[in-house]
C-alpha cells in the first residue's frame, strides 16, 4: 500500500510499504480523510525520529474486522483515536487520563497518511467511534482536534459569558474560538498576524480579532468595558504570545498554554504579580480522553461547529508533502485534508 513517508517538512515521500496485518481482536481501517495536525509540522519535535509515518486525525471504513471483535463490522463508517487510556492507573480513576502513561504510548500502526491503518486491540475497545451518516469523512477528522480543544476549555474553566481571548488564529485557534461561541462564552477576541487567518477567525465567532503586532492588552480592553481578559488560550507557539498572554490576562483569571514552544523556552514570570497578587492560573492540556472525542463526535453533529468554512485544502496523497509545506509556512490555509483513497 501508499503511505507518506515524513522525512522533514520538505521531504514527504510516497513510498510503498506493506499492509498491516491485524490480529483476532483488531480491526483494519481504510483511511478516506485525514487530517494535518499543526504538531504534525514540528520539526524540532519529529525530526530526530524520522523517517515517520504521522497523521492521527483519521476517518474512514472498516476493511476488515477479527474475529473476537463485537460490536463492529466490515463497512462501519468510523473515527478512531490514536491515543487512549488504560482506564485503570491513578491518573485515569482520578479524572486525568490524558496523563495515563497508556494514552502516551499507544498509537495507529503505521500512522494516518496511508491507505490502511490497524487498530491495535486496545483502541479497538476504547477509541473507536462511529461516524453519523450525515457526517463527512472531512468532518470526521476534526473529532481528534475538537476533542483536545474541549479538553482544554474545561482544564481552564471557562464559563458561559465569560470573555476569552485566543492568541493565534491557526485551525487549532479557530476551533477554540468556535468552541467558545458554541458554549455560550461573552466577549471572544482573537489575534493573528496573517490576514487570512484573521479572516477565518471572525468566520469561527470572534467578536474582535487584531494583530498580534498590534497593542492587544488595550484592543482587549476597548472592547471589553476596560477589562482584561478572563481566560486567555494560548495557540501561538512564538514567546511574544506568552508575554501578550501574561500581560492580557485578568484579575483572577486563566491562562491556557495550547500550543508547544520549543524545548529550550522558559517562563518569564513575576510570581508576586501574577499569583500572589493576581491569582492568575496558569493551565496546561495535552490530548483528549475517550469522553472528550465523543462529546466532540455530538457537537459536529449537531452543526455547533462551522468546520466547512474551516477546510481550505483537500489533497490526494502524493501531494501530501504540499500539504505539510503549506501548514508548515502558517500562510493561505487552515484545515487541510488528505484523502489517501485518492
């Protein structure tokens, strides 16, 4: 079978290699959609591990389903996750699977960008959802990055009416910002420096979007009856998003740190001014557990999520590498999608 083979950003090679084989209590699925992660492109994070196969934001079909497996067929139209808990560990029976050594550990076999994928067992049993049938294989790779999304709303409290502001308007910006409006959030202002993303932004819900070269602390402030802001999201990798974040962020109120920065980047942080003083909250989140995909599944579903206007790209699979430069560069695109069927 086809698969795209990351060697770095700009080296994506469609190779041949060979069809899983899957066990008694796993499944085969066809890959129709899957989506390119904005961690995908993190080269200082991939590269030392290359050659890959990546993709995690997948939909497709069951090709074939082993004997022991109950409750699926050949033919299910199907989301499936990448990582997921062992349910059993302190982490999970305290609320906190996407902490579970399991959840980091566990992933598709090979990887997304192919044309066939196997769900080891585990995921057979705890990350495989099925697809409505109004529901597009496109849409259904906004499950996996829906669901981190809705993982982090929650890690930071945010309340209905409350106002947010979302640094960066990336797809991952952007699903934040519609997952804000969609919950009942108040005042939503977003930032980017592409006009292009900013455009997709006041598409997703925002109320006010302005430059990040801009003064955001008093853009915020103007629209905002002079407050700061309750809860800030942090989808921006560079550090002046977290020095705009650390100076945007109200009395009492949150700050989510969304996107990674590189590995060397520290914190510059007052802790008098923001804790002791302020009770500001830095929060953090990583991935989504089982409960968040299919909350995630329910409000594609039920049309909460505009992610049509949120795809900008569809590609076969040997122009995926297209793809990866086009994420990679942060320009004229958002949600771009790989149909390796194609």
């Amino acid at each position: 079978m086809r698969a795209a083979v990351y060697y770095s950003n700009s080296d994506i090679r469609v190779e041949e290699v060979p069809r899983p084989v899957i066990g008694v209590d796993e499944v085969l699925l066809r890959v129709e959609s899957s989506g390119i992660c904005g961690s995908d492109v993190l080269e200082w994070y991939r590269i030392h591990r290359a050659p890959l196969i990546l993709g995690h934001e997948v939909a497709g079909t069951l090709a074939e389903v082993g004997a022991d497996v109950t409750g699926w067929q050949i033919g299910d139209r199907v989301v499936a996750a990448h990582h997921v808990p062992c349910n059993t560990c302190h982490y999970c029976l305290t609320g906190r699977p996407t902490v579970c050594e399991t959840i980091r550990s566990t992933n598709f076999d090979p990887g997304g960008f192919v044309e066939y994928l196997r769900l080891p067992s585990i995921n057979v049993d705890r990350g495989l959802f099925k697809l409505p049938d109004d529901l597009s294989f496109d849409a259904g790779t906004f499950v996996e990055p829906l669901a981190c999304v809705l993982r982090g709303h929650r890690n930071s409290d945010i309340k209905p009416g409350e106002s947010v502001l979302v640094l960066g308007s990336g797809i991952s910006g952007v699903l934040h910002i519609a997952l804000a409006r969609a919950l009942g959030a108040g005042l939503i202002v977003a930032t980017d420096i592409n006009e292009y993303r900013m455009q997709a932004a006041k598409k997703a819900g925002a109320d006010v979007v302005v430059s990040a070269t801009e003064d955001v602390d008093a853009a915020v402030k103007s629209a905002n009856g002079n407050n700061k802001a309750q809860h800030v999201i942090i989808c921006a990798g560079a550090p002046s998003a977290i020095t705009q974040a650390l100076d945007c962020v109200d009395l009492g109120g949150s700050i989510l740190f969304f996107a990674p920065t590189k590995d060397e980047f520290n914190l510059p942080i007052s802790t008098n001014d923001i804790f002791w003083r302020n009770e500001a909250k830095l929060v953090s989140s990583y991935a989504g557990g089982p409960e968040d995909h299919q909350i995630a599944m329910n409000l594609l579903a039920a049309g909460r999520i505009p992610i049509d206007s949120m795809i900008s790209h569809k590609l076969p699979l040997d122009r995926t590498g297209e793809g990866f430069k086009m994420v990679a560069s942060a320009g004229e695109s958002l949600k771009i999608v790989v149909r390796p069927q194609e």
